[in-house]
C-alpha cells in the first residue's frame, strides 16, 4: 500500500515509517521540513505547511491508500493561535483533502489529554466524554481535530484515533529530556502523594498502534470512527519512574514535595501573570495542567485496541528502559 506520514522527520513518526517499509509498503513522509535521517531510509519527502490551504491544495494524493497524521505542535503552554492553526486548523485541511483525493483511510494520531480534565482516570475506557474544560490549548485543540476526523468517517472513508500516553524511548526529545532538565535545574518537586498511577509508552509500542491499526482497516475490518487508548502492559508509579531515570543519569532523585492543591494554586497564578504579560517562552514553572498530570491518577484500558486490532506492548517496560539508558550511555561517550 501507499501511505502518506505526517511528521515523518518527528520521534514517533519515523518509527512509524520504519514500520511501514518492514511490512513492505511505500511509504511518503510529509514534514515542515526535509529531515535527512528519513531521506536515508529511502523514503520520499514532501515540505508543506498544513496550517495553509493553499499548500495542502498543491499536495496530490491520488493513488495514496491511507493517510497517518501524526504531526501535531505539542507542550503544555504556548500561543493559542499557535495551537489552533496546527492540531486543528492544519488537521482539517489535510482531512479534505485526502477526502477529496479519495484516500480509503486516514489514521489520526491523538492523546488521552483530550479525555483529561480535572479528576483521576483508572483503567477508563473510549466512552469516556471529553470534558468541559480544558486546561491546556494542545489538549483542547487535539480534541477539536479529533471529534472532526472521526465524524468524517464513512464507508468510503474510515477514519480512526490513537491515543498514545507519554511516548518515551531513545532518541525522545520531550519526556525525558524534560524531566532531565528540570531535575539539572533544581525545579523538580514531587506534586502530591507520590502513589499516582499512570500510562506510559515506548516510540516502538506507539507506532506498532498506528502500524496494527493500519493493518484491520486494509483487512477490512469496520473499525472507522472509533478511538483507541493505547499503553505498555501495565500503569507506573509516575515518581518512580521518574527517579528510575534520573538514577540511570546519575542525578539526584526527587527528594522534596509540593501538595497538589498548592501547586494547582501556583499554577493558576503563573497562568494569570504570563498572560497578562504576554510572556510565552519560556513555560510559566507551573501551570495547572501539569499539577494535575504529576498528581492524579492517569491510565487506561487497553482492551478495545486490542480486541479490534491486536494491539499488544511488543517490548516491555523493562526493555525499553534498557534500550533507552544504553543509547544514552551511548550518545554520552560519543561525545565525550
């Protein structure tokens, strides 16, 4: 088959390609920019800024089979234009035109963020409703692109979401990087009890979703319309997770604690005064969003994602912590 990745040059987008061309299907990348490391796998690459009609008018995809749109602007602060113009606006424009160019299938790369609100989620389900408000503009806008794309589908057309739950893995340029840092810089206090539970993901395990899922609806499998939350095979104490990565860099583990309310107190505040300054980089210290994310409970049921399309954690926690440390042993040494 023929398939068009967006953000194929991005973390989990290029495990996605890799994928793909094992399963020995032509694969096409589209990214803001060219990204030589795919170019290297032998895989075309097509630069185009989906926020523009105009842009996505001049894409041709006739004679692409499915569409993975995985390219989306991430983070827990930002300018909410910014947001809008990307994950939605960019998200819609690429959803009509694979309609009007008559690609069978369009698989949607989402986030449990667009189900989370203010209370614990434990082992919750798809029927989970979307809140009523949203604490962060990538959530709410990765939400409004969802409810979009899975109403367009039909028989025609089927549509789908993966809702994959902090993606991590060698080469990860955003969660552990971010829990690395903060922790180098002396900003990384534990928020709450310390015993959330919560879902994580492995690159791997993620593309495997969008690669399986791919897979039932070339196999004719009526699963259009539907999301999927998809995670590792069991949830983890976030904290010590966090202090399990931070031992492996040889930093300190996280010693020194905040109550939850507090810090969805000082969230609140830095909110107001980084607006009101206009102040968009760099991120407030801590906004609601994320005391809420490092002290509630967050993680899923699996079972419709694996029941429709044999989804399963290829590679255990474990295991990809193994992988991950020795590539970033690695990565030290070489530049030593």
């Amino acid at each position: 088959m023929k398939v068009l990745v967006t953000g194929g040059g991005g973390f989990l987008g290029t495990h996605i390609i890799k994928q793909l061309l094992s399963d020995g299907h032509q694969v096409v990348s589209l990214s803001r920019n060219i990204y030589p490391h795919i170019e290297e796998l032998g895989v075309s690459s097509l630069s185009c800024d989906l926020s523009k009609a105009d842009d996505v008018n001049h894409l041709d995809l006739e004679g692409f089979d499915a569409v993975i749109h995985t390219a989306a602007l991430a983070g827990v602060w930002g300018d909410k234009l910014k947001y809008e113009n990307i994950n939605f606006v960019g998200s819609i424009n690429l959803l009509k035109k694979a309609q009007e160019d008559k690609v069978r299938y369009f698989i949607y790369t989402s986030s449990p963020s667009v189900v989370f609100g203010k209370e614990d989620l434990q082992a919750a389900n798809e029927d989970l409703a979307y809140p009523n408000y949203y604490y962060t503009d990538y959530a709410r806008t990765k939400a409004m692109a969802e409810k979009e794309i899975l109403k367009a589908s039909c028989d025609d057309f089927m549509t789908l979401s993966i809702r994959p739950h902090l993606i991590w893995g060698p080469e990860d340029p955003h969660l552990i990087p971010r829990i690395l840092s903060k922790a180098k810089e002396g900003k990384l206090k534990r928020v709450g009890d310390g015993e959330n539970l919560v879902d994580i993901i492995y690159v791997e395990n993620a593309a495997f979703a969008h690669v399986q899922a791919l897979k039932a609806l070339f196999a004719g499998k009526r699963i259009g319309g539907n999301a999927y939350f998809v995670g590792q095979e069991r949830p983890v104490n976030l904290w010590q997770f966090i202090n399990e990565i931070l031992a492996a860099h040889k930093l300190d583990t996280v010693k020194d604690s905040i109550s939850f309310k507090m810090a969805f107190r000082l969230g609140y505040v830095f909110e107001i005064l980084y607006r009101f300054l206009g102040i968009i980089k760099p991120e407030p210290p801590m906004t609601r969003f994320i005391a809420l994310q490092l002290a509630k409970n967050h993680y899923f049921s699996h079972d419709k994602a694996k029941n429709d399309f044999n989804y399963y954690p290829m590679i255990s926690i474990e295991e990809g912590l193994k992988r991950t440390f020795q590539a970033s042993l690695r990565k030290s040494s070489s530049t030593v």
